[in-house]
C-alpha cells in the first residue's frame, strides 16, 4: 500500500497525555497542561481498518496514564483481540484512582477487554510522587483477573548502574517481587524533557543513550497515534486511517 510501511506490524496509542504522576525522568516534561484523550470509537475503528490491509503482530496503549481513560484503553484492546492481534500490552503506573471498588472494576474491564499483558511502572521516579499501596493493589487486582503482570522500571545510566535512584528503584522491585510479580527489562532514561532538567547531575548516565522512540521514517514498523488523533502527519479525525497512510510520504 505504500513503500514506507511494507514492514509495518505494531500500533501503539498515546491515549492521554495526563498523568498522575510527576515524574523527574519524565521525557514529555510537565503534563499540568495536558487535557482530554483520544476518541475511544474512532481509535478502534482505526484499529480494525489497519488490520484490514496489514499483518498487525502487537498493540499497545500508554499515556501519560492511560488508565485515567479505562473506556477508551478497553475499546481500543477489543478492537485489537476482534482483529487478531496477539500481543495487546498496556503500560501503565497503575495510579488511577485510590477507591478500592473502582481499581477493581478497571481490572476486571481490562481482562474483559483483552489485554494479555500489562507493563506497571516501578521505580524510584513513579514512587517519588504516586503512592505505592494503589499500585501494589491494582497488581494484586489485575493478577486475580488472570492479566500477566510485570514491574516495568526506568533505569537511570544502565540497570547496573551505580547511582541512589537505582539503588532505590531495586528496593521497590525487591518489595513487589516479594509478592510474585516478575520484573520486565524496562528502559533506560533518555535525556530529554525533565530528565535534562533534573537530573543534570547525571548527564554523564546518558552518554550514548539512543532514543527509544526514535523510529526510520522512511521504514516504518510502528504506527503511533497521538492523544489528539494524530498519525502519520493526518488525523483520524479528519481523514481515514488508509488514506492518511497511502498519503504519507517521511
């Protein structure tokens, strides 16, 4: 259909720019001005139009926190599990919410939706500002609705890295893991946004960091949606998923 997505295989959703956190590492900065998240009907139905034309292997939707918007994360899964995608992850710092009922019930949307794994972000940064005991009891939720789930942390300079910040984010793995979650490899931090801005200190951590968003333009394998309908410099919103992707040239 077009030259520049012939290995495409993966969508990926920013479905809110909010967030619950303020995290120092965070790439995308402050989120105090973020508002709204992205159509939950329309991202689905770009969701089974794509898998119409492409052989789509992986989903995944993540924010800011997604999970602010649960309806909207669980129409884009059931599209996703309708259309035959296997792999359907969420990442998330599963700090939603501090009602009980309500982490409950979002498990349970979750498992009802599809989603077959779930990626919890842990570390020092996620728990310098989100509360621990909602997340541990989102974990404990989402496993006893059957939904794989692993820490997902974010390592300042390298996992082996000697610094406070990992040396505190292993603290935090050690006490989920000591309820049995299993530890993803998670990510290294990337010097841009507030990690620039805090953690001028360690700008010696990020040498020869590649970005991880960074992708060939001009050979695509992912298709990320932007929390306003974005894609492929179109948007959903105003045109069809196929045509935005036959039009788009890096």
């Amino acid at each position: 259909m077009n030259v520049y997505l012939e290995k495409l295989e993966r969508i990926e959703f920013i479905v809110t720019m909010c967030c619950t956190g303020k995290c120092r590492h965070c790439s995308e900065g402050d989120h105090s001005a973020y508002h709204g998240h992205i159509d939950g009907a329309a991202a689905a139905e770009a969701v089974t139009e794509v898998c119409r034309h492409y052989n789509i292997k992986s989903l995944m939707t993540f924010g800011g926190e997604p999970l602010l918007f649960p309806g909207t994360v669980c129409a884009i899964h059931s599209a996703a599990a309708k259309a035959g995608i296997g792999c359907r992850e969420i990442i998330t710092n599963g700090y939603f919410t501090k009602d009980k009922a309500r982490i409950a019930e979002v498990a349970h949307m979750l498992a009802e939706s599809g989603v077959n794994r779930i990626l919890l972000s842990v570390d020092a940064f996620h728990q310098e500002t989100i509360p621990a005991e909602p997340v541990e009891l989102f974990a404990e939720r989402a496993r006893a609705e059957g939904l794989p789930i692993e820490l997902s942390p974010a390592w300042l300079g390298g996992r082996d890295a000697d610094n406070p910040y990992n040396a505190e984010t292993r603290r935090l793995l050690e006490r989920f893991s000591e309820k049995g979650f299993g530890i993803a490899d998670g990510n290294v931090i990337f010097p841009k946004g507030n990690a620039l801005k805090y953690l001028s200190d360690y700008t010696e951590s990020f040498a020869d960091i590649a970005d991880p968003y960074e992708e060939d333009p001009r050979q695509l394998h992912s298709l990320c949606f932007s929390a306003d309908g974005s894609v492929l410099k179109g948007n959903i919103y105003d045109n069809d998923i196929i045509d935005i992707i036959r039009d788009y040239r890096p």
